[in-house]
C-alpha cells in the first residue's frame, strides 16, 4: 500500500517524471471558504470525515448574521476517472490480446494505448478474486475463501467482508468521487439477497452509490436476476426472445450513468466498476454474434490443434518468453480430438463457437463503455484497468458439455446424443443454460495447465491484464512482466488518484491493505525493474500454492473442477510440486526432486501465510459446503406461512424442500368463472417445483433440471373455498450423510400425494429428485411467477393467480439419521479411506 509517507522513498523507483502527472496529495481548498461553491479535498485518514467547523458568525438575526457552507469534498486535483472492468471465467489464451483466436479488440485497445500485464494472477474462483479486487486484501482475509454460496462459519470462509475493510469504492465515494457497480455481484452473502436485507453487504452499502446488475454468481443474460441498487426490475418483460440481452443493457446502463454524472458534475471524476456476465456460463450471445464467429471457422481443426496456434500466437506477441514450453495434454484425463466422433465433433464445435460469440459479445459492449468516455472527453485522464477474467477458463460443463448449468452440478447431463438431438439448434438462446465441454476450457488456458478452481496451477489463476493512462502511461503498447496480483488493484488505484487508505472508517480502525501498488510499472525506466509483490499464497478447497521470489510451489490436483461429488480425501497428504519461474514460464519441468529443501522453504513459508491471512481450517469438499445450513432468515425453521402474493425470494433465504419430505398446503378460493395461476413456485425453467392451477385443475410439477418433468393433476375445482395439499414422502437419509463423505442420502426418491379437501387426487413415484441446488438465479414466488417458468408448455410468467390466495404454508420434515445410520455410515467411511490409501 502506497502511503503519503511512502512518496519520497518513490522518487527513487518511479523517476520524478511520472510522479509529477500524479495528482498532488496536499489538501486543497478552493471557491472562497463557506461559499455555495467550495470545494475541499480531505487528508483522507477518517472516513466519513469529520464534520466541518462553522467558520461562519450567528448573532440574533440573520440581518446580523454572516453564513458558512460546509465545502463540498472533491478528489486531489487531477485525480483520474477510475474504469475497472473484469470478465468471467476467461483464462489466459481466450483473448486475441494475449494470443487467443477470438477477437478482442477493445482490450486490444487498452493494451495498444498502454501496458500488457503477462505475468497477473487471480484467485482461481469468482467471488474470492471479485472480494481481493475490490479490497486490496487476500481472498481469506476479506471472508472470501469459496464462492458465496459455499460460505461457512469461519472468518475466512463467511462470505462476510468485515467492517475493517472498506471497499475502493467507500474509499472513492467518501474522497469526493462518483461510484457505480455494473454487471456481477458475487460478494453479497447468499444468505443476505433478499428484500429483507441487511443491505450493508449489497453493493450500495459497500461504498458504491449506484448499482445495475445481478446479485449471485451467475444470471440468464435474456432473462436475469437484474437488479437496481436494491430493487429487482424486469426491463426484459413483454420483449420478443433473442431480442434483449444483459451484455447490451448493462452497456447502455453504464454508458447513461456516465453521461448523466458528466452532465450535472463535469469536474467531479468517476469510478466504474463493470463486471459483465460474460464468459461465465450460461453462455448467452445475440445470434448476430453466433453467426459472426461462426463464418470465421476458428474451432474446426479441434481444441489440440487451437493450443498449437494460441502458444504460437502468444510467442509472436511476446506474451510469454521464447524459450516457454507448452505444457502437456493430459491424455490420462481429456480425450484428444481426433479421438472423437463425427457427432462429438459437431456439437463440440457448435459449443464452442456460442462461447467465443459470447466473449467476442462482452468484449464489443466493453467496447462501447471505452469509447463513451473518450466521447466526453475523459479518455486522456482515465485510468482503465481491464482484466480478462476472474480465473481461468471453466470447466464445470462436464467432458460433452451440457445444455443446462443445473443439470452439471446436480450430477446429470444428457448424453451427446440427445443434445445433438433436441439442444444443437437453440444453443445459447433462452432455452438454454449452457456450458462447454471441459477440454475447450483447458486449451483456452495456453499455455499453462489446469483451469478454473485449480489455484496450484497458472491454467487456473494467470490472466491477462491491459492498462491505459494516457495522461502518464507514455510506454503505449509495451509489455510488463512482472508478478503481480489481483489485491494489488486497489493500491495501484489510491496511489494514482492520491488517496490514502484511511484509518478509520465509520469508526473502525482498517487492517492494512495488503497488496502493493502497480504504478511503478507505469514508468518505461522501471520496465525490467524487480516486482515489488514478492510472496504470494494460493488456496481453493485445499487446493493451494505458494510463490516467493521467482519460485512456485504447488499441490498436485487431487478434486477435479469437473467432478462435483468426488471423496475429499486427506488434505494433509497432498503431494507438492516445485517450479522455477526464472526459467520456467509456464510450470512445465517439476524440480521438487532436484530442489527438496527449497521445496520444504517454499512448504513451511505457506503456512505462515495461511496462518497470517485466514486461510485455515482447510477444507477440500465441494459440495458439502453448498447445501449446509447457513444464518438465512429461514435457519431454523420448518414451518414457513404466507398470507399474500410475494416474488423475488432468493434461494439462499428460501426455505430447501431438497433430500426432505414437506408438505405444501395452499388455502384458496375459486370465483364462478374458475381460476387458474401459480400459488407457490421455485426455480424455473432450468430446475424447479411449481404448485398452481392450469385452467382450473390444481397441478403440481417437479422439473428435474429440464431433462423430466414429473406431474401431480386433479379435477377440475369448484367454485368457493378450497384446501389444495402436495404431500412428498422422501425415501432417504438425507443430507446428514455428507458428513461422512457419503452421498448416499442425497438425491433420492420419494411418493407425492396431491390432496383437494383432503381426498387424495393424484398419487406418483418419483424415483430421483434434485439433490444439490435448484436454479439459482431464480428466486421463490407467491401468488406468480417471475423470470422462466418450471413448464413452458403450460403457462408463461407472471402466470398470476387469479382467484384469491387465502394462506399458503409450506412444513418441512427433514430426515435425521439414527445411532444405526451413522454406524454404517461410520463403517463405509472408514472402508473407503483404506481403499484410497
């Protein structure tokens, strides 16, 4: 962290050419004191600062009487527009900037009128790397060890950023700056999404006066979970399909917020924070965009091929050395592509072609945010740090890939076959929540190995990185190589617009921030210069890594990121590996044999940093850490009652019916003319439960993450008042049986009754039922239907009730394993332990 003190000792690193363009760190107050148009910028170690003094005079009138303003709070003079844009999931190769086939073009735009960072790393998960940028501090330190939704009750693992971080955007906002959030929040705790707050964890409480965007880790981009500051909107509702899409609207959002602050406050800069969706899955571009990289036939020679031409490409740029070794293809784990069928073959590239439209997609409408503000005139001193991803490229879409998101982490996915069959044409469009097949995602990682959720490996955590300045980056389309991190952001950002980092902020006195400034790469003297980021862990589910000083340790990768249910394992016994960065690039040549006591150095240098930055316990599971109860307004609870109609309540404080037996009981009445609606649904068109009248006859459907829909109907209801019951037995054990790495419990059958009055209607088996998570970015609805629908074919959304809901009580019995249950569970425990060993 660069601090006030610090400037002098800087001199000497940065040259006092480059400094003299930083803006002035001296407060300054300006437009006469206690006048309407005063100005002040603060010392910035108190935020809120301090109230002002009244420097005016009170007697007993105001005839008498002289008045004082309190000085409006503006940044340093000269303090730049701060644009901070990142993508998702897009690992070093997908970018033509860094070598990859898909055209980038407004990222090739920041790294020609700037720098290009080859050597910046993320986290290898969304929701950490997205809390480590917008703190300054490491994933754990800022309670983001996993993703959200994964959160459990430790201080690194809550998914809680603690009132002793302040995000850049408080920072900013308090120091006089203008502060937005487009696009993803993933660090608002799952358990905190609804309407019934607290919203102090929300974008809008985290320092950020104005948020356009979802809340949770990924959102349909034709239907999402879009918010505005707190409130859920629907600017997509009554629009043809394929004709709105998130990528755009969040552009136009973003382009109108900047105008429109431009206008009212001309001199008063900006900080924008975009976070598109894109490339995250579900993979949503505009057909435009499909048919565009479709012509181009960038995929047809097959994903071996495309690591050939990506690694070439990237020693043509000078992205990686020119000695570099081109890791190995796993062959013992990915098939290569002449290995495949014709029909693999043809729906492979058809997956592949939607994500590169998508990333070329959310490239373009970057694009057109860059280019707003050189429309304003802003360009020149508009400090633009553009990351292309959050880590690397993702796997979770299975070895085929599959046509629903849902279906992959539930354990299921329809074969090649069918998704030829009933998926290949509606690819990407809003029938689909789509992902690729994992070998696409390992060579979009060229050159290095491993993908998303690997933190030991540079496939999972090396992206690409262009920054521009023109105002003091004079270096235009230069390379740095230096090591850096994602939690150097927000230091490289305070020391360019002058602002400390406070000491106290509401009160609170911050830890330090703990990553260091960039700018010093900014300077062409200092092109070869030494990184001031020395030591650096790494860690997701056990996975972890340790750099220091040119040299990185790894474990090797014992959870596949495609393999959601695989055993954890003993964490402790995880093999280590050893590169030599100096001479090797890309991690290709293990040296821990040749090197076994820096090996141990590199070992024993990792826990301390785990130690120091809350790294610890360790935890290897996945998804154990998904369904466990967590403090949502309905922890606790099994009986849960609504007396009106209600939308938009998140899964993560929803009631879970999942590995559960329940009871649904809705208390209605039906006028002459018949009525018909939803009373209470879940999910949506990807997974979901739906209890509602179709035409008059009460119907209750399960969708099982699209690949079957089981259905309970009745008769024809009456009209008057009327007692509508889903009743659902669960045949098994439950979720208890995670915590003896057995599965066993999750996922199973069941019998629903449908009662009308009491009397049984409607009586089915349902053989599986969903055993992780339903849709998650749809929310539970009383009395209607937002965003999909859990059964296209019967209604379309809202699909309002159109008699009266009188009360509709939802009672869960959740199943609760016996002192028998965890001896066998205990006995099968310790079974599969001795096999693994």
């Amino acid at each position: 962290m660069i601090t006030r003190r610090a400037v002098p000792a800087l001199l000497a690193v940065n040259g006092a050419a480059l400094l003299a363009a930083v803006p002035a760190l001296a407060a300054e107050t300006k437009g006469g004191p206690g006048s309407p148009s005063a100005t002040t910028t603060i010392d910035g170690k108190q935020l809120p600062a301090p109230d002002q003094k009244f420097g005016g005079v009170i007697k007993d009138t105001a005839q008498e009487s002289k008045p004082y303003w309190p000085a409006r709070i503006v940044p340093p003079k000269g303090a730049p527009n701060i644009l901070l844009i990142m993508t998702d999931d897009a690992g070093y190769g997908v970018a033509s900037t860094f070598g990859g086939v898909i055209p980038t073009p407004a990222l090739d735009r920041i790294a020609q009128n700037g720098l290009r960072y080859t050597n910046f790393h993320s986290t290898a998960l969304s929701s950490p790397t997205r809390a480590a940028l917008i703190t300054g501090r490491n994933h754990h330190s800022a309670g983001f060890g996993v993703v959200a939704e994964q959160a459990t009750g430790y201080p690194g693992y809550d998914s809680i950023i603690a009132k002793d971080k302040a995000t850049i955007g408080r920072i900013l906002k308090d120091n006089g700056y203008h502060t937005s959030w487009f696009g993803k929040n993933h660090n608002t705790p799952s358990f905190q999404a609804s309407q019934a707050g607290p919203f102090d964890q929300w974008p809008v409480g985290m320092g950020f006066e104005y948020f356009y965007g979802f809340i949770g880790g990924d959102t349909n981009q034709w239907q999402p979970n879009l918010f505005r500051n707190t409130t859920q909107i629907y600017p997509f509702e009554g629009k043809p399909a394929g004709t709105w899409n998130l990528t755009t609207a969040m552009a136009d959002d973003a382009i109108a917020y900047m105008k429109r602050m431009n206008t009212l406050t001309p001199d008063q800069p900006f900080f924008v924070y975009y976070v598109p969706g894109g490339t995250h899955a579900p993979h949503h571009p505009t057909k435009e965009w499909v048919d565009k990289i479709s012509k181009m036939h960038l995929f047809d020679d097959g994903w071996n091929k495309l690591r050939e031409t990506i690694f070439a490409n990237q020693k043509r740029l000078g992205v990686i050395p020119q000695d570099a070794k081109l890791t190995p293809w796993p062959d013992d784990l990915l098939k290569k592509w002449d290995q495949l069928t014709a029909d693999e073959k043809k729906l492979f590239i058809r997956q592949v072609e939607v994500f590169a439209a998508y990333a070329a997609y959310t490239d373009n409408e970057i694009g057109r945010v860059i280019q707003a503000v050189e429309d304003m005139g802003k360009l020149d001193n508009t400090l633009i740090i553009y990351i292309e991803g959050d880590n690397g490229t993702s796997a979770e879409g299975t070895m085929i890939g599959t046509p629903n998101e849902m279906a992959m982490f539930n354990g299921a996915n329809p074969p090649v076959e069918a998704q030829l069959k009933y998926f290949y044409d509606i690819w990407g469009t809003d029938k689909t929540y789509n992902h690729m097949a994992v070998p696409w995602a390992w060579a979009f990682d060229t050159p290095f190995s491993w993908t998303k959720q690997i933190a030991s490996h540079f496939g999972g955590v090396r992206q690409g990185v262009a920054i521009s300045w023109p105002k003091v980056i004079k270096d235009k389309g230069s390379i740095r190589n230096q090591f850096h991190h994602v939690i150097d952001i927000v230091p490289t950002i305070l020391e360019a617009t002058g602002i400390p980092q406070p000491d106290l902020v509401d009160g609170i006195k911050q830890s330090p921030i703990e990553g260091v400034s960039m700018m010093y790469t900014f300077d062409k003297k200092n092109e070869k210069a030494p990184t001031t980021h020395t030591t650096q862990y790494f860690e997701m589910m056990g996975d972890r890594g340790i750099y220091h000083d040119g040299w990185f340790a790894g474990t090797t990768v014992h959870r596949y990121p495609w393999d959601n249910f695989a055993p954890a394992g003993d964490l402790l016994k995880y093999e280590w590996q050893l590169w030599d960065l100096n001479k090797d690039w890309t991690q290709h040549d293990d040296v821990a044999a040749k090197y076994p006591e820096k090996l141990k150095e590199m070992e024993k240098l990792f826990w301390q940093e785990a130690k120091k930055f809350q790294v610890l316990p360790l935890d290897n599971s996945f998804v154990t850490r998904a369904i466990v109860p967590k403090p949502s307004i309905t922890a606790g609870r099994n009986v849960f009652t609504w007396t009106e109609p209600m939308i938009g309540i998140p899964n993560g404080d929803a009631p879970s019916v999942l590995n559960s037996s329940y009871t649904f009981k809705a208390e209605v009445e039906i006028p002459q003319t018949g009525a018909e609606g939803m009373l209470i649904t879940q999910g949506g068109r990807f997974g979901g439960y739906g209890f509602y009248l179709l035409k008059n006859k009460p119907v209750f459907l399960w969708n099982l993450v699209d690949l079957k829909r089981v259905r309970w109907e009745g008769p024809a209801l009456t009209p008057g008042k009327h007692v509508l019951e889903f009743d659902f037995k669960y045949d098994g054990l439950g979720m208890g049986t995670l915590a003896f790495g057995s599965n066993s419990g999750i996922g199973r059958g069941g019998t629903g009754i449908l009662k009308v009055d009491g009397k049984e209607v409607s009586t089915q088996k349902m053989e599986h039922t969903i055993p992780i998570i339903l849709q998650f970015d749809e929310s539970l609805d009383i009395g209607s239907d937002t965003l999909t629908g859990v059964n296209d074919e019967d209604y379309q959304p809202p699909f309002t009730f159109t008699g009266k809901i009188n009360k509709v009580t939802l009672t869960i019995d959740r199943p609760k394993l016996s002192p028998e249950d965890i001896k066998n569970l205990e006995e099968a425990q310790r079974k599969a332990a001795a096999v693994r060993e």
